[in-house]
C-alpha cells in the first residue's frame, strides 16, 4: 500500500481519462453536477495511521469524504451529499494492484490502482455492476501531488 500513499490529482482530458462521463452518469451523478465539477480540480490521499489507512476523496469548495480502512476489512462509509450508507473493502492483488469494492443501493463498483512511472502516476479503472444487470467501466489518471 505504501506505493499508494501521498495525494494524487485527477488528471482531465481525453489521454487521460476513458468513458468517465458515461460512468458518473450510470452511478447516479447529474448532468447538471457533471457540468458544474468539470472544471474542478478532484484529489485523493492515502495516509497510513497507526496500521490503518486514512483515505480522503476530496473537490475543494464542493465536498470532502473520508474514511479509515483495513486491508480486507469491510467498512461503512456515507456518501457526504447524498446521505448513501456504502459498504468499502479495499484489498492488494499480488501484482501490487490496490483493489476496492463499494456496494451501494444501486450496485457494485470495483476499482483497480496501479502505480505506475517510478511512483508518480496512478491508472485508475472502476466498473459499476447495476443491479439491473447492466455494466460500466471507466479508465482515469492521476498524479502524485508534491507538497
């Protein structure tokens, strides 16, 4: 886990990011939000305490999510606009992937991370299985933040 620490940025743009409207639009978002975060910068840091991990989503100005997880240990989390209780359960595969899973009233979304260019790029790829038997994937990239 510890390649995954530190805060990375979303980066935006099509060589960098596959499919991601089509996603947050099948996981709920609105048109209306898509427009208004598109330009907005989104962050995610991953910070070991004491033998957990503190993660935080956050789009400044917009919302902040946090929360503190076990490796393999399923946690809840609650959505900070929405009010959605979540189930979070992240894990490593051997390759060193960082791997998640959320289930949510809608369904489940699977991410897979992957640290890549001596640590300072992160590809990221999340699926979104609906209940309704439909599926969504998604592909972005984010970078170390240097602070």
């Amino acid at each position: 886990m510890e390649q995954f620490t530190g805060k990375w940025k979303v980066e935006r743009g099509s060589e960098f990011e596959e499919n991601v409207k089509e996603f947050a639009l099948a996981d709920g978002s609105t048109p209306e939000m898509l427009e208004m975060l598109k330009e907005m910068d989104v962050f995610f840091t991953l910070m070991e305490n004491n033998g957990k991990w503190d993660w935080k989503m956050e789009i400044p100005g917009i919302f902040s999510m946090e929360q503190s997880l076990e490796v393999g240990v399923p946690a809840m989390v609650k959505h900070p606009k929405t009010g959605e209780e979540m189930e979070s359960t992240i894990t490593l595969d051997p390759s060193g992937k960082m791997c998640s899973q959320v289930l949510k009233s809608i369904g489940k979304v699977t991410s897979e991370m992957e640290v890549m260019e001596g640590g300072n790029v992160c590809s990221v790829t999340r699926t979104l299985e609906k209940k309704d038997g439909t599926t969504i994937s998604m592909k972005q990239r984010m970078v170390k933040v240097v602070e």
